[in-house]
C-alpha cells in the first residue's frame, strides 16, 4: 500500500462522509424530528463549524505524543459509534448532543493534511496541496450527489448510516496503515526527542498568525457568496430545476482540476506557475464582480475566472504555511490556521444571510469584491516577513521524520 497515495483515498471517504448531509439538514430535521425553521437548520450547521473549531487544536496538542494513524483509530470509531447512536436519538437536543460529539471525534482527520506534508519533499508540496484542494473540492459534490441518492431511495435520516460507514473505512485504513508501514505509536521527528521540543513564543509564530488573518479576510469573502449562489443562479435564469444551478455551483471545482494539470505540467518543464498572490487575487475581485451581473453568460465567466484564481491562492497559502512552519510544529500550526479559516467561514456564514435580507441577493458579490481588494492590499504586508523568513524556517527534507516506512 502506498502510503500517500492511501492518506488521499482516505481523506476522499472523509470528505465524502462529511458532505452527505450538509446541503440537507433543512429536510432531514424536518423529516426526522418536523423541525421546519430554516434559522435551526442553519445553527446547527455553524455549530458543527465552531466545534471542528475547537477541537483540532487539542487533537493537534494530543498528536505531539501520539502518533495522528494511531489517534485516528480510537476517533474515527467514536465518530462511527456516535454516528450510529445519533440515528436512535428519539429528541432534538439529544441529537444535537451525540452528532456534535461525532464530528468532534470526526475532526481528527483533518491531522492528515499536515501529516502527509511531513512524507513530502519541500518541492512537492504545491502539487500535494494541489491534489488534496481537488479532492476535496469533488468530495464535497460527491457527497452532495451520495446524500441526494439516499435521501430519493430511502430517507433523510439513513444517510447518518452512510456517514458512519465512511467513519469505520477510515479506521479500517489507519489499521491497515499501520500494520503494513510499520507505524510506531509515539509520535517522532527525526534527530528530535519529544522532551527536547521547545515550544515557540509568540514572536516565532508571528508569522503564522500573519498569515492565519490573511486566510480569516480571504475566507470570509470566499464564502460569502456560497450560501446563495444557487438561488441567485436560479432567480437570474428562472430555470425551476436544481441540475444546472448545481453545475453552475461546482464549476470552480472544476476548473481546479484543469489548473491542477496545468501547474503540474508547467512544473515539470520547469517553467513558473502562475502562483502570484497579489494577480490572482485581483483576478479573483474580477471575477466576483462579473459573478454579480445578472446575465447568465457573465455569470458562468465570472465562475471560470473566480475559480481558478481561488485554487492557485488556496495552493499558495497552504504552500506558505508549511514553508514557515517546521514538521514537529505542522499540526499545531495547521490548527492555528484552521481555526481562523472556519472562523472567516463562519462569520461568512451569518454576514451572508442579512446582507441578503437587507439588500437582495447580488449584494454579497459586490461587499466580497471589497473585501477581497482590501485582502490584496494586506498581503503585500502581511506576506512580506514570510517572505524574508521562509528560508530561515524550512528545514532540510531529512527533517520530515516520520516512523513510517513511505513508499
């Protein structure tokens, strides 16, 4: 079993798992318990981003000594069992408590990310990023089209089945892992013993947190326009039917899939990727703004231009971050980081619904289109000491010590 090529299939169940019921909520409280406000369904959605919020730093904090492989074989079989134990939940809040403790556990998963930057080399990590941005952008869909299925054959509340299967593959996955690569249970870097970590001061981990409030303000407007996007679609073509308006809504994804290849193939003939931050977010306010002309033919441009601007300054972003970051330190940052992005995420969230209520359903495309030029203005500053420090901060490729035998 090749070891990265493993982490990826196994983070496509975990994306996938995650996906199933998130576009359904509103159908699934109201089928299961006859819940029927929009503004509960909504709640609980930005509760489960809150607690993904809070809980990766500590699984982060645990992985220092644990090895994440190992850690995920206790969570990823809680996040299942509580999976299931929510299906039998006979009340609201007694759902609400189990399926939040689910994607508590669940959340562990997300330690993958850094882990498998630790097997790469230092050059590899921008097609890595690449190829995990892809996975997860169709995950998301998959997961969406996989939770339709079951909801049409079956009903809303059997897809918490679906999930909990995807919880149990990942820990049949880890298991595997570990048993064939050898995996030790305490997590160790090369040349470092954990009792010898000195743990970085607030000055060390400026620049970290430099560039966690640059992906706050990029998030936020990133996913401002999401929640309705689909309507806006809809209520600009008049078209009665879900498909399109759900093509329209993935077409971001795949044109990170043409980018992907793009940038790989550029790579390899050792030409440079069209990775400039402050360009592609330009390009990306150009592409918002086009998004907001209520002319269907504008509209799929603007998706085009708006999609491939946000894969190549997702890829780097995250290229940053491991660049400033050292391995001992990649979960915790990850988790410094990840935080902030479902923090942007979140306030996207709530912003989005009153702009909308307040100003009708074109205003968010152009309150992103401001806050995405102010978010190019503050990375010419913010990304400026990463810059200086990058060098001083990488470590050698030898340092990317992990117990397991990579393939």
């Amino acid at each position: 079993m090749k070891l990265r090529s493993t982490i990826i299939l196994m983070t496509i169940f975990a994306v996938v798992s995650d996906a199933i019921l998130i576009p359904f909520y509103p159908q699934f409280f109201a089928a299961r318990y006859g819940v029927t406000s929009p503004v509960h369904a909504g709640a609980y959605v930005a509760f489960i981003s809150i607690v993904v919020m809070l809980t990766l730093p500590l699984w982060a904090r645990i992985a220092k000594r644990l090895d994440a492989m190992h850690l995920l074989v206790y969570t990823q079989c809680a996040a299942g069992v509580l999976s299931v134990a929510s299906y039998f939940a006979a009340t609201v809040p007694l759902f609400w408590m189990l399926s939040l403790a689910m994607f508590a556990c669940k959340s562990s998963y997300l330690l993958m990310y850094p882990y498998m930057m630790r097997l790469e080399a230092k050059e590899s990590h921008a097609h890595t990023i690449g190829v995990l941005s892809v996975v997860v952008h169709f995950g998301a869909i998959a997961g969406a089209v996989a939770g339709g299925f079951v909801m049409q054959v079956w009903d809303a509340h059997h897809c918490i089945f679906a999930m909990a299967a995807g919880d149990f593959v990942q820990m049949a996955i880890c298991l595997a892992l570990i048993r064939t690569h050898g995996i030790a249970r305490r997590c160790r870097f090369a040349g470092v013993a954990d009792e010898t970590q000195v743990k970085p001061g607030l000055r060390a981990r400026m620049p970290i947190l430099r560039l966690a409030l640059l992906m706050l303000a990029f998030e936020f407007c990133v996913y401002l326009i999401r929640p309705f996007m689909a309507s806006y679609w809809q209520a600009v073509t008049h078209a009665p039917g879900e498909l399109v308006s759900g093509l329209v809504f993935a077409i971001p994804g795949m044109v990170a899939l043409v980018a992907l290849r793009l940038n790989k193939r550029l790579a390899s003939q050792g030409k440079r990727v069209p990775d400039h931050m402050l360009a592609n977010l330009l390009l990306c306010t150009a592409g918002m703004l086009l998004q907001g002309v209520e002319a269907p033919l504008w509209i799929v441009a603007g998706r085009v231009m708006f999609g491939w601007a946000l894969f190549q300054i997702v890829v780097k972003l995250d290229v940053t971050m491991f660049a400033l970051s050292t391995p001992a330190s990649y979960a915790a940052d990850y988790s410094v980081i990840n935080f902030f992005q479902n923090l942007g995420v979140l306030l996207a969230s709530f912003a989005a619904g009153a702009i909308v209520d307040d100003a009708g359903m074109r205003a968010p495309f152009f309150v992103a289109s401001v806050g995405l030029v102010f978010t190019a203005l503050a990375s010419v500053w913010l990304l400026a000491q990463p810059r200086a420090k990058e060098a001083a901060l990488s470590n050698p490729i030898a340092e990317t010590g992990v117990t397991a035998r990579a393939n």
